[in-house]
C-alpha cells in the first residue's frame, strides 16, 4: 500500500476532526503567546499545563446532542433473543452438581446454509 495525495484528502474529510481543530485554533495562540512572554521561547511542560487548567472552553465547543428517550417496543426478534437467552441460562444454571437436561438433546438455536 502506497498512500497518494487523493488518499489523504479523502481520509482527513472522512475524521471528525472538528471539535479538535477548535480547540487547536484557540489554544495554539495562547501558547505561542506564553512562549513569547517567557524569556528564550522556552517554556516547561508544567506552566502549560498549569495554564490550560485554567483556559476554560465554554463557547468553543460544539454543544452536544439532546439525549433521545426511547421506550422499548417489543418485537418478534428481541422476544426469539430473550427466549433464547433466557432458556441457556436455565440450562447453564441446572448444569450443576446433577444435570436436569440431556445437553446432546437440546437444541438451543439453529444454524442454517444458504446454498
């Protein structure tokens, strides 16, 4: 594999890299202002993030999305998994110290081919 420019371009427009580019263009000013201030340029690892303890980001971000309540509406295939479920923990549970079921005997679910 050999990554080419069009591959790139498709990749970066395919990440959700929005939240992280805002604050990227507020918080790279603030530093390189902090580095400005600070004699050489040179400023420990420490002062940063002392500093960014206390750059608050209210505004910045997008706001999140409303949390959806959804009731639970029963259907065929949520009932053939319970069912399912609940009939292996049944099985699973009565395994021990004498078996109730024949574990050959039981089937609990199908697998079928299509040819």
């Amino acid at each position: 594999f050999v990554p080419t420019e069009e591959w790139l371009a498709e990749l970066k427009a395919s990440l959700p890299l929005e939240t992280i580019s805002r604050l990227l263009q507020h918080l790279v000013p603030v530093v390189d202002e902090m580095c400005e201030r600070k004699s050489g340029g040179v400023v420990d690892e420490a002062e940063i993030l002392e500093m960014l303890q206390d750059v608050t980001m209210v505004g910045l971000l997008p706001v999140p999305h409303a949390i959806v309540i959804r009731k639970y509406q029963p259907n065929s295939y949520t009932a053939l998994w319970f069912s399912a479920f609940m009939w292996g923990v049944i099985f699973l549970r009565n395994q021990s110290p004498i078996p109730m079921f024949d574990g050959e005997a039981i089937e609990l679910f199908q697998v079928s081919l299509a040819r």
